[in-house]
C-alpha cells in the first residue's frame, strides 16, 4: 500500500513540473513575440556615435546632446587621440558618423582609400590663421623666413593660398583639386623657406620659426587666442567643417536630427558667444 501511494505522487509530480515547463515555454514565446521584427526588445531613444575633433567639434556636439534627446537620440560623442582614424572607424562602423575634416581633405582621402562616404550637412568654418611669436605683422617677415605649413596636401594647399592673397608668394595658375606644396610655388619673392610639419604639431613648431600656418582647432587646443593671428582666411573659405556618413545613410532619421540641431539657430550663437571669429556658421 505504501509503495503504490508513493508511484502514484512521483506520477503527480512529474506531470505538475511538465505543466510548469510548458507555462514557461509558452511565457517566453509571448516576450520574444512582443520584442518586433529584429528580436530586440524595444528601447527608450537610439544611440547615435559621432566621432569627433576634441576642440571644437567634441565641444559642439556636447550642445545639441539635450535638444537630440528630446526627440529620442541618445547622442554619444567619441573622440580619438589621432583625429587620423575617425574615416577609418567610421568605415569600419564603429561609429555612425563623424565630424572633424573639410571637404578638400575627405576628398583627398577618398581617392586615396575609396571610402564610400556621403556628405551629410555644413556645420561651421574654422578660418585657417598665419601665427607667429617673432613678429606683428606680414611686413615684418624678412627675406629667407621660415615658416610652417601643414604637411597633408588639403591643408597645405590652403596655407599656402593663404601667403598668396598675403603677397608673398604666387602659385602656378590651374590648381583645381585644392592640393598644392611648396613646389607649386612659381614666385617667392622673399624667399621664404617652408616647413612641412603634421598639422596637429604646428603649434609645438611655433616658437622655432618665423611664423606658422595653424587650423584653428590646433589653435583653440593649444589655448593661443585665434584674435593672436596675424592674417587669417576670410568668411568665404570653401572649408567649411562637415559631418560625414556612409554612403546612403544620410537619409536616416536620426542623422536627419543630428544635422538640423547642428544648423539651428542656438548652435549659431552659441559659436557666436564661445567662439567669436574664430568659428563661423557655414549655414
């Protein structure tokens, strides 16, 4: 009797637990049925990673954080020691956009690495500058001066347009892809020998040379007062700062988003109070 009365309670037991197991069974088929089409439960905003310039692009994002996540974009600013890689991580999508380059110089890098990258808005100019700690003014540069130029072909060219609308040198007619080095030069009047030096070391080569042709993010980095130079491309500069994508997802909302808070009116003048002439709207 006593072995009968404990086979048929293992036999209830068994089918409670297959009762239980089915329960759960059917419970995690409603939550994954509830989770929509990717099988990822729903979230409260989306991520966005921009990868940025420190000064002044990190700066510029971190304003729009607020008004993005209003409208359900959680915006995250990742910035890189060598500002070098942020086309390489962006290609390599370890973020969904970045804002650091001019379009002479993604150009340069897209026909040299083929990246297959879009051009999602104009946000600002950062007037590119001749600086020095030897002297005032573009008179005072004597025959034979030294003076730094940055040394990646966008940017170099640029510097050295700079000088030519200063009068100190004259560039061969023709130029058209905004790529020029010293050896482009057809007059030099004055002789001046130039430094070829990596833009982000410009700052550190200023107090070796007559004078040095610095990007205006170096210069707000190194904390030297952009008023300090003593020549300085004019509001009409195509080098206008841009946010760049993969190719076809400029269209995406939240890119959308990012783009319009970044040409709003609060972001012009927030880069006219912090900023001054040192940063200007492209927009």
């Amino acid at each position: 009797m006593k072995n009968r009365f404990t086979g048929r309670l293992s036999v209830a037991l068994v089918a409670l637990a297959l009762v239980a197991v089915a329960a759960a069974g059917c419970k995690k088929k409603e939550g994954e049925a509830g989770k929509g089409a990717e099988g990822a439960a729903p979230v409260a905003g989306k991520t966005l990673k921009v990868g940025a310039a420190v000064v002044p692009h990190a700066d510029i994002l971190k304003f729009v954080v607020p008004k993005l996540k209003e409208q359900g974009v959680n915006l995250e600013v990742v910035t890189f020691d060598d500002e070098v890689q942020l086309n390489p991580a962006l290609a390599e999508k370890q973020i969904d956009a970045n804002y650091f380059q001019h379009v002479p110089y993604l150009e340069a890098v897209v026909k040299e690495k083929k990246y297959q990258f879009n051009v999602a808005g104009s946000i600002h100019v950062e007037p590119i500058g001749l600086y020095s700690k030897k002297i005032k003014s573009v008179a005072e540069l004597k025959n034979g001066a030294q003076i730094a130029v940055p040394n990646n072909p966008s940017n170099e060219y640029r510097a050295l347009a700079l000088l030519e609308q200063q009068g100190l040198i004259k560039l061969k007619p023709g130029i058209s892809n905004f790529q020029a080095t010293p050896q482009d030069i057809v007059e030099n009047p004055k002789k001046i020998k130039f430094v070829e030096v990596e833009a982000a070391q410009l700052t550190r080569t200023l107090p070796d040379v007559d004078g040095a042709v610095i990007n205006t993010n170096f210069i707000l980095d190194a904390k030297i007062d952009p008023q300090s130079a003593i020549a300085r491309e004019d509001a009409k500069s195509p080098y206008a700062n841009i946010v760049v994508v993969r190719k076809g997802e400029e269209s995406r909302d939240d890119i959308k988003k990012l783009v319009a808070a970044l040409q709003s009116p609060e972001l012009k003048q927030f880069l006219k109070e912090k900023y001054g002439a040192a940063i200007i709207p492209a927009f």
